[in-house]
C-alpha cells in the first residue's frame, strides 16, 4: 500500500489510516501545522507520522508538493513514489510537448533515443515515437539493428540505429534512457533514467477525473502512484506546462 502525506490547519480527531483517492486505497496520515507551529514540532510529528507509515509496511508514499521534510519519513524507509515508470511509459507525449513548446514540428523533426540496452519500455518508446514522428534515431546497444529492420518493415518509418555522436547531435530532441555523455547541439534532452532529474512539467488528469485530485499533493508523485497500482493509464495524463507556466 502506497501512503499519503497532507497538510491539515485543524486538529484530527483521527489523523492516520485508510484513505480512498481516485479509487485507490492509500494509507494517509495529515500533519497538522498552524502559522506559529515551531519547525523542531513539525519534525517531530513527521517522525511519528513516518514511524506509523513503516509499522503499516508503506515504503512509498505521495507527499505535498514541496515537502520540506523527506528526511525523517526516509530514516524510516518511506520515500516520494518514483515517477519514472510513468515518464517513460508518456516518452511520446513528452517529446510532442517538447517540439512544440520550441515551435519544431513533429514532421521534420528529428528525435533520438539513448540506453543501454533494448529494453521493453524503450522498445514501446520508440515505437510509439515512430508511428507520431517521421525521423527517428536509435542508440541502444547492437540489439537495436534487429527490432529497426523490424519497425521499418512493419511501419514504413524512417528508423535508424547508430552510435555516432555527430548523428545524435543532429536530434532536435534527445530522450535519454540511460546517462551519457551529451552530443553538443541545441536539442531539448528529456533524461528519463534513474538519477537523472526528470523533466520538470505540470501533470493534470483529463476528464471529470481532474476534479478529483486533491490539492496541494504532488502531482506527478500520485499520478506515479496510480500508474503503478494499474489505477491510471498514461493517456490518461496531460502536460499543461512547466512549474513557471511556460
């Protein structure tokens, strides 16, 4: 079970257990804090909170945005829910946001794919990206030959596989699925590896289902959630912008 981190200005009567959000059962806990609650008594009711958390077996959990206290939830073991699933299953919608947020048209634009080796997300990637954009280039160990001739011959699509820098500089945007040296260039790069930093974008649901997010959490954390529980599919998710509104 994933847990639920909130801010609450009212003192709880209960302020831990079961909470159901978007159909999905999650263990919250709500930290109350007022204008003059002291810092060293908002670090300690989040000890307690994470200690509670831990009893219950949680060891990921969506907290609010900006969350200042991590610290003590991870001394417990409870960590921020790893969007990175979600990211890179959205790898086609996040290089589409990136082309048109610089004003480049998926028809003529060039887009390259990096890691190690040929997994299945990148391999659902890439061909995702493929069937939207015209020129793809892939950079994914000597694997990668076998599933291009492949993807040509099913999608007709301008695929290739190298290695060459020179080429990937060519990228308008560069999606990394595993750290590298960067091609120099202009491109957008998208870094969806662990570690990484992931691209930082504003995440809503689309439909009714929008209505149902509870304010204040982090988004892209629920929504990873969601997605990890099976309770979200990534076209379910739209990018409406960056943090800053760009």
């Amino acid at each position: 079970m994933f847990g639920y981190v909130e801010w609450s200005q009212v003192k709880k009567k209960r302020n831990a257990g079961e909470r159901v959000i978007l159909h999905m059962r999650f263990f919250g806990v709500s930290l109350l804090r007022g204008q003059r609650t002291p810092e060293f008594v908002l670090r300690l009711r989040c000890a307690s909170a994470a200690r509670r958390m831990q009893k219950m077996g949680v060891s990921r959990a969506v907290f609010p945005e900006g969350f200042p206290y991590l610290t003590e939830f991870e001394k417990c073991g409870v960590r921020p829910a790893d969007p990175l699933a979600l990211y890179r299953a959205m790898t086609a919608e996040l290089v589409r946001f990136s082309l048109e947020d610089r004003g480049v048209s998926p028809s003529g634009a060039v887009v390259a794919v990096c890691g190690e080796h040929l997994t299945a997300e990148l391999a659902r990637a890439v061909t995702e990206l493929c069937i939207r954009n015209r020129y793809v280039t892939l950079c994914a160990g000597g694997e990668g030959e076998k599933f291009c001739r492949q993807l040509r011959r099913e999608y007709g699509v301008s695929l290739l596989r190298t290695d060459d820098p020179e080429q990937l500089g060519k990228a308008d945007v560069l999606v990394l699925f595993a750290p590298r040296a960067e091609p120099r260039g202009g491109m957008a790069i998208l870094p969806l590896y662990e570690g990484g930093g992931l691209p930082s974008m504003t995440l809503r649901l689309a439909g009714e289902r929008e209505s149902e997010v509870p304010e204040g959490c982090d988004r892209s954390e629920l929504f990873a959630a969601l997605y990890a529980a099976g309770g979200l599919k990534p076209g379910q998710v739209e990018i409406c912008g960056d943090p800053a509104g760009n």
